[in-house]
C-alpha cells in the first residue's frame, strides 16, 4: 500500500480531524472516500454529458404518461 501526503493549514487540519470524528472515520478513510468520489463524480457527469450529446430526441414527463396512458 502507498503513502500520499498533504499540506494543511492548522485551521485545515482542525476541520478535517474533527469532521472524521464526527463521522467515526479515521482521516486516512475520510479523504481516502472523498478523494475516489469526487473522481467517480467527474466520471459519471463526463459520462451523462456523452449520453446526452448523443440523444436524439428528448421527452417531457407529460409526453411519456401520454404515451403510457397514465
């Protein structure tokens, strides 16, 4: 396993500790999980903006329960 290390602030340092107390996670796990989800976040929006790119037509709410009968 590796190491990554950072700078903080004291003030930073504070925020970050007393935040993964709060939340009964080492700081370790706490930026770990923040890191990989603001990854998979930008992933998923590049992901939704292709999608979108490359549909072809769009559909309100109310044209799909016209379309459904509801």
């Amino acid at each position: 396993m590796s190491t990554i290390s950072i700078r903080l602030s004291e003030k930073e340092d504070l925020l970050v500790r007393n935040y993964a107390k709060m939340h009964c996670l080492s700081v370790s796990d706490l930026i770990r999980a923040s890191v990989i989800e603001k990854i998979e976040d930008e992933i998923d929006l590049k992901h939704f903006d292709e999608a979108l790119a490359n549909m072809k037509k769009t559909y309100s709410l109310d044209d799909v329960k016209k379309e459904l009968g509801l």
